[in-house]
C-alpha cells in the first residue's frame, strides 16, 4: 500500500517544512519535512527540492514498516493513519519489548489481534514528550484516529472533509 494525498497532507500539516534544522521538543534534530538523523545537526541547511526527497524516501520506511509489523487487513485510510502515527513516534523494529513506537506498542498488538476499535482507542496514549502532554500531539493524534476509522478504501475522500 501506498500513502495517498490525505495522508500525506496529514503528515504535512504537522510537521511543517523547515529548511534550517532545528530541536524538536524532545531535543531531537530535525530538518524539513520532520526528518531526523545522525546527519541532522545545527547550522545544517536544505533546498525545499533536497527537503521533498527526503520526505519521499522516508515516507518509504514508513510504509514499508507499516506494511512488515501490520498482520491484518486495513482500508487505505487506516494504512495512511498508522503511517502518519508511525512518522512521528518511530517504527520500534527493535529486539526489546519497550513501545518506543509503532512495533512494540499495545495499538500494534489490539489492531493485530482484530481488536480495531481498541487500536484506534490507543492512538491518544502517544501524546506525551518526555513525560509531558502536548496540545499538537493531542490535535495529531485526534487526526489519525478519525483518519483511522474513516472507513473505506478510497483516502482522497478525506481531502474535502
């Protein structure tokens, strides 16, 4: 599957174009469309072109995670969802068991398990930042779940919701 013009208009409308890297509020490094990395460093700067590249590669990890750690079927709009959820807190491919994002969580292992309405449930508990509750990921996180269970297969309907 492949994240269509909603999704990725989600994914967009939060993380902002930045052509100068600056500290997301973890303190993390970030540059463009919310990209992260051991190459993101202070003074580092990107042309919008290098920006949407970047973004076009890593919205592939994303959904090629998505696609590995997902054992049952979704609509397209759950798929742009849960790689939306997944761009922002991290696949979690990891061999521990911490829900450090998407792989080890317990929305992951509801939706796995057919539970889908406990998934969409879980999408709110991602709202914290070191501790503590932000508004943006309260609003994001809102986002994705009615994206979630917009039902249907047919993302760009959300386009004029």
């Amino acid at each position: 599957m492949k994240t269509g013009p909603a999704g990725r208009n989600l994914i967009q409308s939060y993380e902002k174009l930045r052509l100068k890297a600056y500290q997301d509020s973890g303190g993390v490094w970030t540059i463009g469309w919310g990209h992260t990395g051991p190459e993101v460093h202070e003074g580092l700067v990107w042309t919008v072109e290098r920006c949407n590249s970047q973004f076009e590669a890593d919205l592939l990890v994303f959904e090629n995670g998505v696609s590995r750690l997902v054992q049952v079927q979704l609509t397209q709009n759950q798929f742009a969802a849960l790689v939306c959820f997944a761009y922002n807190v991290g696949l979690d491919e990891d061999a521990d068991t911490k829900a450090e994002g998407l792989g080890d969580s317990t929305l992951l292992k509801k939706l796995n398990a057919g539970d889908y309405e406990g998934a969409a449930e879980e999408f709110k508990k991602w709202n914290k930042v070191n501790g503590r509750a932000l508004l943006g990921l309260m609003i994001r996180r809102a986002a994705e779940v009615a994206l979630f269970r917009m039902g249907g297969d047919d993302e760009t309907k959300n386009e004029n919701a």
